[in-house]
C-alpha cells in the first residue's frame, strides 16, 4: 500500500516533467521577450533548473508536511493549499450532496424495483439505468443546462450564488440543483442496479421466509430484516464511487461554472501548472484513501459478523 | 521431449479412420453457432448490433459525405453567416451547419470515425497487454506475479480521469512532425490503453488459476506440452468468454473517456473533430443552436448504448453457466 503511493508519485511526477520546457516559454514566445535571463530567472525561481529528482524529494518532503508547494502560473506564488483550501469546501457540498441525493434515489427506485420485479415498473426502471449509464456526463449537463437553464429559465445556468445574495441558502440550494442531478445520474443507475440484485438475493434467505412464516407484515418483512442486510454491500460500492464521483464533478465544475477542485484541475493543466495539479490529484487520492477507510470502519459497524 | 511427441501422435492415428462413418450421423454445431443462437433471441443486443454496425459503416464511408469535414461552404447568404453561422437544415446541408460554416452532417461522419477508431484500437491494445501480463502472472506464479499485479494495482491507483488529463495535457506540450491526426488518435490510443489494461489483466489471471487445475491442463502436461503450448492452445481459448464479455463493455468507455477529455479540451484538437471535441466547440453556442449540442452528444450516446447493449447480450450468450436452460 504505502509503496504504491510512493511509486504512483514517482510515476506521476516524471511524467508531468516529461513535458518539453516550462509554463513560461510559450507565453514569453508570444510576447517577443528577447531578454534570455528573464526566462532563466522564472524557471528558477520555481526550482525548474534543479534535477528532476531533486525536485522530486522537495516536492514529497513538502507534502510530507502538509505543504503542497507554490502555484506557478494560476496565482504565481500563492501556497497551492490557499488556493486548494478555497476550491475544496465547494467540490465537497457539491459531492456530498450529490452522494446524498444519489443514495435516496437508488434506494427509492432499487427498492421498488426488487419488490416488484419484471412489473412494468422496473422494466422502466431498468430502461432507465442503461440510459443512465450509457449517457456522456458532460453531454447530460449540457442539455440539462441548455433545457432547465436557458430554455426555462427555471434554474442558473451556472456559479454557486448570485452576486450579492452570498449569505441566501435557498439561492445557494437552487444553484446547487442542477450540478447534483447531474452529478448524480451515474450512481443513481449504478447503486439503484445494485441494490435490486442484492434486495433480491437478500429477500430468498431463509430468514425472511421464517419472518413470514411468523405472519410478519410483508412490510416489517422488508424494512426490518431484509433492507438493513441488502444494504451492507451497499456501502463498499459507495466507497469504491468516490474517485468516479470526483471525475464527475470535473464535468460537472466545468459545464456549471461550479469554482471547485475539478474546475481548479482543468484549470491549472491549462496554464501548465503543475504543482496545483499534482495536489488536485493528491487531495483526490487522499480522500479516495480515506473513503476506503470509513467504508471498511462503517462495515465493521453494520454487519456484526465481520471481526478483526 | 521427443517421445512424448510422438507418443501423443500414436495415439491420436488410430482414432481418425473410424470418425467419419461416425460423425455423419450427428448435426454438428460448432460453438460459434451456439453462441450466435443465443445472442440472437437476445433483442436489445440484435438492435444495439444492428445499431452499432450502422454507426460503423456510416463512419467508414465518411470520405463519401456530401462535403469535406472542413470545407466552409461559401454560398450561405451574408445573413445566415451572421447568425452565428449555425445555418438551419436544408437540401445542402442535411443537419445544417456549424459556427464556421462547415457542414455538420459530414462532420459528424468523420468525428465518428475518430471516436470509434479510438474505441476499438484502445480496447485491441488494452486486452492485448491484459492477455498478455495476465497470462504471464497466472501461468508462472510466484515473484513473476507478484511483480505484475502489484505493477496492476499501481495503475489501478491513480485516479483515472485526473490522470488521463495530466497525461494529455502533458503530451499536447509536444510537437510532432507527422500528420496531425495521426498523432493524435496514437497519443490518446496509447494513454488511454496505458491506463485501461488492469482488468482484463486480472480477469485473465482469475481464468488461468482456475483452469490450470483442470483436467484437460493436467493431460496437456502429461502428454509433456511446454507452456507456451498450454497458454495459447489451452488456456488463452478456455478464457476468451469472459475477456470478450469485458472487452466489449469497455469500448463503450474508452469511446466516453476520449470525448470526455477531448470535451475538456486535451484530447483531439482542431481542424480534426471527435464527437467530444464537437460538443466542447460547441458549448459556447448553447444559446443558439439546439440541434448542434444533440447531434454529437447524440452519436456517443447511441453509440455507447448499442455497445453496451451488445456487451450484455454477449455476456448472455457466452456464460456457459445459462446454457441448456
């Protein structure tokens, strides 16, 4: 595990340096600065004239300590944690809400699904998560924004607030709506599947028939013994999202304007700066990490038979 | 060596003059036939085929489209061009054109042949390094596997779509000799094949470990075949099911991944268009034209969904565990 993370580093790192020159010899090309030293003097002062090994070990010792370096061409000079630290609170409404709205649908649809299955409603439903799947993120968001934004005019068409209104939470709610559906639309067909097929292997068990057999309420049967045990596979899958739900979001960021960590990342590719990437993906990591590690903790939390 | 050689060859003389009196009585079919039986009462994945082979000829015919992919058609009147150049459809110009005058449906054509020859090239490679690196893990074990699938879980834990962005970008700094295209279909065929061989890697070690206990292995052992024999006449067709299955569900993704950063403007690049790359030129119009949006995100869409279609009917016909139901 921690070798991994080490050599996934390396990798990452070495290859960003792949990249023939710096962030500054296109921009000082097209401005036709003779001034050689300049371009020196630049490349410098963000430590590219050093060996790309050396850059390397400041760079991990850095992080080591909770630094993640200085940003290069979006905000030349500021901490990429100041920058990350503005960019992180909005990815993370926006990505829990939507893991949270996501979660309330697929269980909805996936429990209604099961209990009726191949009734006309979950052949929909059905019909619905292959559509789900099968549609570019990017491609939803626009129609979405083209459709609820432009043509209704029921919501923003982008931002987190209006200008003036930063303190409103329902203006911060009706700018939120449409990133998270659409944030959303992959793991509502994803879990809604899951949880049908888990519900449905769940309710064959031998313990709900005893529950029926004690004349139990076909309802009580459903929410009491088999929904809480069709849910623990649940959680893994919801751990495992996290890194597609943040691939998510760079869509969702970019179409919506949303000034978040996905934004933020296309952004710094964009102008060639590397450090705030690198910490875009190492924030991302991270917190993939850390998902994995509330999952198993949550696990151990949920299903009594897991010991360890 | 030697005599084991042809020890199995004496054995195998005396059963062939006795198989054709036999064979005539029974109808044969070959597996191929079975599975094609089955994948055909599978309706969704008869439609997303037939779907998918229409999408595939169309594109390939793309040289035959009524206008070249970047041809500005200068007969529009002045007012037309004005109106930000998204010229409705008419008799020239089927699904009229885009910002620049150029005709959409043409467009179209040939973005598609980018996208799919990204698709099918990517999973091509991808499942060839999968074969082969999961082969090499299953079959030897020991260090040799450790190495390699620790080398799997090491690609598995980048996240993807960050990654294939940083990777891209990087490459974009390049600047290559050779026909612009070229490069970059090559670029992103390879970043993205870099990226997506883990699974069928893995997959492919889960079938070899499996079937190394089984007896028709053993026999191929005692009859004193080497590995490379028991690899590609034994193992490799026993774990072909499976790696097609998840070969062609992952065409559909490798076909999003590379609109998707294309979209986000680091994958194909003008004057060469890909779906995604249409759908990124064309966000800025939002406002003015509906059917420009459509028609791209459409075709990936359609496309993706035939693909999957297609993926589930062969994972239908091809699981040895439905059959003779």
């Amino acid at each position: 595990m921690g070798i991994t993370l080490v050599l996934a580093s390396v990798l990452l790192f070495g290859i960003l340096n792949l990249a023939p020159g710096g962030p500054f010899d296109a921009r000082i090309a097209a401005a036709h600065i003779q001034d050689p030293g300049y371009l020196d003097r630049l490349n410098h002062l963000i430590g590219l004239d050093k060996p790309v090994h050396e850059r390397y070990l400041d760079w991990v010792g850095n992080v080591l300590h909770g630094n993640l370096g200085e940003s290069w061409t979006m905000a030349r000079g500021q901490t990429v944690n100041t920058i990350i630290g503005s960019r992180l609170p909005n990815t993370v409404m926006l990505m829990t809400t939507g893991l949270l709205f996501s979660l309330v649908i697929a269980l909805v649809v996936g429990t209604i699904s099961a209990v009726r299955q191949y009734s006309l409603t979950d052949n929909l439903f059905t019909a619905f998560s292959f559509f789900g799947i099968s549609i570019p993120a990017f491609w939803f968001g626009l129609i979405m924004l083209k459709f609820f934004g432009l043509e209704l005019k029921l919501f923003p068409v982008g931002g987190i607030y209006t200008v003036g209104h930063q303190d409103d939470l329902l203006d911060r709610l009706w700018h939120l709506i449409l990133p998270m559906i659409v944030l959303s639309l992959l793991q509502v067909a994803q879990w809604s599947r899951f949880l049908r097929s888990s519900l449905l292997e769940t309710l064959r068990q031998d313990y709900i028939r005893t529950a029926r057999a004690k004349g139990q309420t076909e309802r009580l049967v459903l929410f009491r013994h088999a929904f809480r045990n069709a849910m623990i596979p649940l959680v893994t899958v919801i751990a495992i999202a996290i890194p597609s739900l943040f691939g998510g979001a760079i869509f969702t960021e970019t179409i919506f304007n949303w000034p978040g960590m996905g934004q933020l990342l296309i952004g710094a590719v964009g102008a060639l700066d590397w450090p705030v990437a690198m910490g875009v993906v190492t924030i991302t990591a991270g917190l993939t990490i850390l998902a994995n590690f509330i999952a198993d903790v949550a696990y151990v939390i949920i299903d009594p038979r897991i010991r360890y | 060596m030697a005599t084991t050689v042809s020890d199995s060859n004496v054995l195998s003389v005396p059963a062939s003059p006795a198989q054709p009196t036999f064979e005539k009585k029974v109808k044969a079919t070959g597996e191929a036939a079975i599975v094609w039986d089955r994948f055909r009462r599978h309706h969704f994945a008869m439609i997303g085929l037939g779907t998918l082979l229409f999408v595939v000829l169309v594109s390939t015919f793309a040289p035959l489209a009524p206008w070249s992919p970047n041809a500005i058609d200068r007969s529009l009147t002045d007012q037309q061009v004005m109106a930000h150049g998204f010229a409705p459809p008419s008799a020239a110009h089927w699904f009229g054109t885009d910002e620049l005058n150029r005709d959409l449906f043409s467009r179209l054509l040939w973005a598609g042949r980018i996208s799919l020859a990204v698709g099918f090239l990517t999973v091509g490679i991808g499942a060839t390094i999968g074969i082969f690196v999961g082969a090499l893990a299953g079959f030897y074990g020991g260090w040799l596997d450790t190495v390699l699938m620790r080398g799997a879980d090491l690609f598995l834990s980048f996240p993807f779509l960050p990654t294939l962005i940083l990777i891209s970008a990087m490459l974009h700094q390049y600047k290559f000799s050779a026909d612009v295209t070229v490069v970059q279909v090559t670029t992103i065929v390879g970043v993205l094949a870099l990226l997506g061989w883990m699974d069928t890697a893995r997959l492919v070690r889960g079938q070899f470990l499996t079937l190394l206990n089984r007896d028709f292995v053993i026999a191929a052992r005692a009859l004193g075949a080497d590995g490379r024999r028991i690899m590609l006449v034994h193992l490799i067709p026993n774990s072909m099911a499976p790696i097609i299955v998840a070969a062609s569900l992952n065409v559909g993704g490798f076909i999003i991944a590379e609109s998707a950063i294309s979209f986000l403007g680091v994958g194909v690049s003008p004057p060469t268009a890909s779906w995604g790359s249409m759908l990124a030129d064309f966000q800025s119009y939002l406002r003015y034209s509906a059917i420009a949006v459509l028609l791209p995100g459409g075709a990936i869409f359609i496309t993706v969904m035939a693909i999957n279609f297609v993926g589930d009917g062969l994972r239908d016909a091809l699981d040895p565990w439905l059959r003779n139901r």
